[in-house]
C-alpha cells in the first residue's frame, strides 16, 4: 500500500515541503532526531522537499549532562549545527509567506495522498507541519540509508573520517526503571540484562576476535536517587512512573555488576557511560563492531547510521527493525 501510494505522488509531482513542528514536541533529543529521520525519509521516497530541521526543546532527563535553561540552549545550537546543515533543506522563512499551511500530529500516507491533489488541482503550495511520520517510514526502513546519504552527507563524511571501532557497545535504556510501562506504551522501555548477557555470550568466536572493549550506555544511575526536574520542566513529567509532582525516582538496575565479569572473562576492556552527550553516543554506536541497541530511539538512530557492524535488535520494539538486524528476546 506505502509502495503505490510513493508511486501515485510522485506521479502527482505536487508543491508539498514537509516540516518538522518542533514547537508541539518536548521529548528526549534521541526520540526527537528520530522523528525529523522519518520525515526526511519521507521526503526523499515521496520526492518532496523538506524544510530546514531544528531541535527547539528537550526533555532533559536524571543523568544527561545539561541541568539548567542556559546549557540546554548550547547544547542544542551545537546539535542543530553539526546534524541539520545539508543544502538539500529548503528555507522554511523564505518560503512561508507564499504555501499554504497544514498541520498533522502525524503525517499519514492518507492524508499525503489527498494533500498532494489538492496540490495539484489548486495549483498551491503547501507546507505540511507535523512531528513525524512514522507510519510511513516503518513500512520503509530498509530505504533510511539511502535518505541518511541524501540528507547527512557532512555527518557521514566525519564518521568515515574516523577509524571504524573495534567496540561492543550495548545501550541499556530503562527510564524510570523497575520495568515501568510509561504512557501511552504498552510494554516496559526496560529489556532484562539477563537477555543482553545471552546476546553477548552467543556471538561467535570469530566475531568477538575483532572485539577490543565492551562499553555501556545507560541511563540507570549507580545508585536510585530521587530527581528533581527543573522548574519549566515539572509539567512534561506528568503521568510518568515515580513522579510525585516534584521529583521522580531513578532506580538503579546495577547493570554494569552484570556486564563486566563477562567483559574480565573475554579478557576485554570494559568501560560505562551514563553522563555523556546523545551526539557522542550515537557517533560511538554508528562506528560500533557490535551494537545492542535498547527499545529507545537513541540506540535505533545508532543503528541507522550503522552501515558495517553486527546491530542487534530487541523484540517487541515498536519500531521496525533492519532487514540486517538481528532480534534477541
């Protein structure tokens, strides 16, 4: 159905410019750089033009590295810069005075397929606000590398310029922990470690020959601590497990306690990180000889961006995975 709806538009060639609105999101910078990845992939498959992409606020969440109104401002200047500079993106300022604006929570195949008559048949221009379109591009995946070199060519150019790492990286993403289901999902974020340990322990001997190091990304504290959100932010916790209106716990898997009598046993390096940037992070995992990722949008756009190494992919996610990938319960 995706397939002849991509074939019907752009027999249509219609006017249409997708638009990340990024003034109707406040969630994690992984979740959010995801979101602007399926628009772009929809633009390159529908053959549309796309505005300029900008990250304008966060989520800052327990043990991310910025705490405070003004270092978030940097940081996300910093990421819009590095990620966002293709010239393949139109003006959205230069643009806006002459289209047509529609805005969609959602963008839908549907409501592309009408849009792009309406198009065609007013002769109009039109720019399409929404926060992602995810039901379009998880029926497509296998096409992200292709819209990934389209529209990331300066961000690919310096990962090649590094050598690839000889790392096993493994993000372990539990939120809140305790294997909360958070709203509007309906199974845990949190995977077991005990399912990553059966991973590791079953890749063969010739792939974990190439293995230097074990590293993790997590966001489970050392210890469960109590968090306190900054003020501005208090609201964007509402409904999450272990909020009481002011502070919401952060329980403590000891995931690394696991990981690294492994790691001491294959006689590798072994290393973790919990306070380091998501632009690090996801350059680490696209360089990775092995990646683990979690059900977190952060370690998916890892492997999106992972063109060589082994990505393996938990079930039950709900994002579709890579033909490539492989799946572990």
């Amino acid at each position: 159905m995706v397939w002849l709806g991509i074939l019907f538009v752009k027999s249509v060639r219609p006017n249409l410019v997708l638009a990340y609105d990024a003034n109707k999101v406040r969630d994690g910078v992984g979740a959010q750089f995801h979101r602007i990845l399926s628009l772009c992939l929809a633009s390159f498959l529908f053959n549309l033009k796309m505005a300029h992409p900008r990250i304008e606020n966060i989520t800052i969440h327990p043990l991310d590295p910025i705490q405070d109104p003004v270092s978030l401002q940097s940081y996300l200047r910093d990421w819009n810069e590095r990620l966002f500079s293709s010239n393949e993106y139109i003006d959205q300022a230069m643009e806006i005075k002459s289209y047509r604006n529609e805005y969609f929570a959602s963008l839908k195949l549907r409501s592309l397929i009408i849009l792009s008559i309406k198009s065609k048949l007013s002769k109009s221009s039109i720019i399409i606000h929404t926060k992602e379109a995810h039901s379009i591009s998880d029926y497509c995946v296998d096409d992200y590398r292709a819209a990934i070199h389209f529209y990331f060519k300066e961000f690919l150019t310096f990962l090649n310029s590094r050598h690839n790492s000889s790392e096993l990286i493994v993000h372990y993403r539990q939120g809140s922990g305790g294997f909360a289901i958070h709203p509007g999902q309906k199974i845990p974020r949190q995977m077991s470690i005990e399912s990553v340990i059966n991973v590791i322990e079953n890749i063969s001997s010739e792939s974990m020959a190439r293995i230097v190091s074990i590293r993790l990304f997590t966001d489970s504290p050392r210890e469960t601590f109590r968090y306190i959100p900054i003020q501005s932010q208090l609201h964007l916790w509402k409904d999450m497990p272990g909020f009481d209106g002011k502070t919401v716990v952060n329980e403590s898997s000891g995931v690394e306690k696991h990981l690294f009598p492994i790691a001491e046993r294959k006689n590798l390096l072994f290393a973790v990180d919990r306070e380091i940037d998501a632009f690090q992070m996801i350059t680490a995992m696209a360089r990775a000889e092995i990646l683990i990722i979690s059900r977190s949008s952060l370690s998916y756009v890892g492997g999106l961006f992972n063109s060589s190494g082994t990505v393996f992919y938990p079930n039950g996610f709900w994002h579709t995975k890579l033909k490539r990938w492989r799946v572990y319960d």
